[in-house]
C-alpha cells in the first residue's frame, strides 16, 4: 500500500488547481456574509473571453482508455465494478484514505480475473501522487463534495481527462477556475450527471430533437429524496461501506448553506433538451427557501442522547425545501426543486412542457400527452418503439443487468468510454458542468437577498450561441463493446 513519501507540489504551484479563492464561500459551517454574497454577485456578471471552446472538442482518440479512480464508497466502488464490463478500459489504479475500502474494490477488480491495480490509501493527500502517473488517461472522482474541484483542477493540471461526481463546484469561484483549466489544459472536464443517461429522460430528449413537443416553453426538474436518516447516520469510516456519508460531509453541508444544494439530477436533462449552452443559455435566476422545519429538531432530538451532535443544535440547517426559478435567453423557464428533510415520495420530476405536448415523470407512472389527455398505454409504447434513441437499443438491456440506478450509470459509463475511444465530443463538457452546479451558490445569494434575481454567469463566452447540440443516436461511435465476464449477471450488482 502506498503512502505519502514525496513531498508534493505546493498551492503556489499549481496555477489555482485546489485552491479555492478568496471570498468565496470557504466553510460548510457558515451561511455567507455581505463580503462572501458581494462576491457571488460580482462573479456572477464576470466577463470572460474564452480561451479554446471546449463544447464540440474531440480529444486524440486512446484506444484503451486507462482509469484511476478516486473513492471508493458506494458510488465509486460501483463506478469500479460497471467498467469491469466496458471493454478497452483498464481499472490502473484505486485510491481512498481508507484502506478497507481500497482493498474491497482491489478484490472486486482481482475476482474478475483482472490484473491487480496499483493502490494509494493511508492519507489524506495521496490521490495527488495517483494523479501523477503517467500510465492514467481518465480519473474518475466519487468524494465529498469539497473535494471535487480541487482533484479535478489537479487531474488536469497533470494531462488527465476528468469524470467527477456531482456537483462539481460548490462555488462561482471553483466553477470559473474549472472552465479556465479546461480550455488551458484541452482536457476533458465531465460531470457524471448520471440522470441525462435515465431511459424516459432519453426518450424524451430524442423526442424533442425530432419535435414531437413543438417549441419547448418550459421545463422542471427535481431532487426529492428523504435523506434525513442518511444525513444523520454515524459513519465508520474504518468500513469500506456504509449506510452513511463518510466524516457526515453531507450533514456539514445542510448545516451551513441555504438555496439549491443538488441541481443537477433535475437540472441536467431539462438543459439537454433545451439545449443550453449550444443555442440557449440561462440569463437569470430567483430562489426561495421554506424555514427548516425537521433538522433542527433532529440534531437536538440526537444531542440530547449523543453529544457528538452537539456541533449541529443550533438553527443553521438549510430550509427543508427550496424552489429556483430560471430565465433563459429564449424567453424559456425551468423550476428546479430541492428537499431532502420531509417525507416525500422520491421525484425528479422531469416535466418537458412544449407548444405540441408535454412529457412528466413524476408522479409515476411516465407519461406523455400531445393533447389534452395523457396518452394511453398502447400508445405510448409506439412512442417508445418510435423514439427511444439508439444509445439506448445498442446497451441498454446490459445496462439494465449491470445495474446503477436502473441501468443509466452504466449507460453514462459506457457513452463515456465510447466518446474517449473514438476522439468525439461529450454529451457533456465543462461548461455544462459549471454551469449545472453554479445554481446553488446563485440560489444561496438569492436566498439570502428576499428572491430578487441574480444573473446567470456565461460560461461559455458567447460561443452557445454557435455551439451545437450532442448527438444522441450513435451516428458518430458506437463501437466500444461490452466485456463477457464469466460471473453471472446478478454478481455484478456487487456494490453498485
């Protein structure tokens, strides 16, 4: 197991990657004051000009795509275990402080009857050295997210591609530092917004680009999900898994900010179809949050038996839900939704509202109606037969059988893989991924200033305006195949 036994390079040197700018919101713990707020406000407006467009880049093709992998709980061991069965990938190295959880996904790649990967546990700064390496095209990051943007400025800084979990950027700060990088470095700089890869978002997204819903007039988007226990669920961290966040990062996070903490799941689809950033873009954005009506209560509930809640007693918690509106530059609107602290049936809500029809996931079952009325089942699975996109007939039946959420992590996984091999544009690119989770530092100033409206920074310089959206039907790719691994079908679901 390696440790840390070189000194690595210091903040100075990086040119920016890992360190976060003065002003912006530095700590979890704290809601933003005039100065932290001011600054919001004045990156927001920031007048940028681009440096190389990064939306439509097709990177030198690399015929196996070699991955370090950075965490290694739920999702990243998960991450681990679906590329096992893309073909032309190569599992190099793995990467978490824990060690148990190094171990545990270094056997899941080892009972696959793969080459053992190179391993880097035991402290906290050791996925630099990893990052080093000159044997690693892509790193794929699944931490905390404070550690997002730091790993993916240094991933490349030192020549790699980047797939992060989400959001990528907690602030305005590390969202434009993250597009600089990018364009400087010509590297790839993905979000894994695993939600733009579900079947019925698919369906719709191809439905819209075939313009079976007219012009699209607007567009919601959501993450409701009871995570309280989640939330309060102790840790241990000598595990390589469990039911709770690692060092309760996300606790930390509902703790200290108010406004859209988690944007992107429903955020992400709607953009896809609106096509923001490639002939749209966002112009401006008002928020507003309920008081929190069950943290607070829990953490006192839990203090008064445990006082390693104690840090948590004092009424700074997130409102249970916030609600933010967008603008775009086509006169378009999106609501975007978040609330993780009431009991509420799971929803993402995905409603595509246009001149001809309307699609809506949420409540289920899916739905679509070109009419008045909401379309009957035999009708809607001529649509389905008509319309679902051919990424989804070429993988999706072993996605299904991988697993990841239903199928679409893997389907993300392998449209990844497949655009690397063969030098194409990703579906999704820096700029998106900035974009999706400047929201919440947006939603946070709005919040804090009675829902007046805040601009929408440009990240792309303009250049949305000439931009083109991502092709969907496989008419470039296509070509990366599927690994036949001897395990049966339901082993595969091993931590995924």
């Amino acid at each position: 197991m390696k440790t840390n036994r070189r000194n690595f390079l210091k903040t100075a040197a990086m040119a920016g990657a890992g360190a976060v700018s003065a002003g912006s919101i530095s700590s979890c713990n704290s809601r933003p004051d005039q100065t932290e707020l001011h600054h919001i406000k004045v990156n927001a407006g920031k007048k940028y000009n681009q440096r190389f467009n990064m939306c439509g880049y097709r990177a030198p093709s690399i015929d196996l795509v070699r991955i370090g992998f950075i965490g290694l709980g739920s999702r990243g061991s998960g991450a681990v275990t679906r590329m096992m069965n893309i073909d032309n990938t190569d599992v190099r190295a793995l990467c978490d402080k824990r060690p148990a959880a190094v171990e545990n996904s270094r056997d899941a790649v080892l009972q696959y009857g793969f080459a053992e990967p190179e391993l880097y546990s035991g402290d906290e700064n050791i996925w630099k050295e990893m990052c080093q390496r000159d044997d690693i095209d892509l790193v794929y990051i699944c931490t905390p997210w404070d550690l997002h943007t730091p790993m993916a400025l240094y991933a490349m800084e030192h020549g790699k591609h980047v797939a992060c979990e989400v959001p990528i950027a907690r602030t305005l700060d590390e969202a434009w530092q993250l597009v600089e990088t990018s364009e400087r470095t010509k590297k790839h700089c993905m979000q894994l917004e695993n939600c733009c890869y579900d079947f019925f978002e698919l369906l719709t997204l191809n439905m819209a680009r075939q313009g079976m819903f007219g012009d699209i007039v607007h567009g919601e988007g959501a993450y409701i999900h009871t995570l309280t226990g989640l939330n309060f669920d102790k840790f241990d961290n000598s595990s390589p898994h469990g039911s709770g966040y690692i060092d309760m990062w996300r606790l930390k996070e509902n703790y200290g900010r108010n406004g859209n903490l988690y944007p992107t799941h429903g955020l992400g689809p709607v953009c896809q179809v609106m096509d923001i950033n490639r002939g749209d873009r966002m112009e401006y954005l008002t928020s507003m949050s309920t008081n929190d009506f069950t943290m607070h209560k829990r953490a006192v509930e839990l203090a008064a038996e445990d006082d390693f809640f104690s840090p948590y007693t004092e009424d700074k918690f997130r409102g249970n839900m916030n609600t933010t509106l967008i603008r775009t530059n086509k006169g378009r609107t999106i609501m975007v939704q978040h609330d993780v602290s009431t009991p509420r049936p799971y929803s993402r809500i995905h409603l595509i509202s246009g001149t001809k029809g309307i699609a809506r996931k949420w409540p289920g079952p899916a739905r679509i109606a070109l009419g008045h009325s909401w379309m009957a089942e035999e009708e809607l699975n001529e649509i389905r037969e008509k319309y679902t996109p051919e990424i989804i007939r070429r993988v999706g039946d072993i996605a299904q059988r991988v697993g990841g959420h239903g199928g679409m992590d893997f389907i993300m996984d392998w449209r990844l893989i497949d655009c690397l091999r063969n030098g194409l544009p990703l579906d999704q690119d820096v700029y998106d991924a900035a974009l999706w989770s400047a929201i919440t530092p947006l939603s946070e100033w709005s919040v804090a200033n009675r829902s007046n409206s805040i601009e929408v920074p440009d990240f792309t310089a303009g250049s949305w305006q000439s931009n083109r959206p991502h092709d969907i039907n496989l008419e470039e790719g296509g070509s990366t195949g599927m690994r036949k691994l001897e395990k049966a079908d339901a082993s595969l679901q091993l931590n995924v």
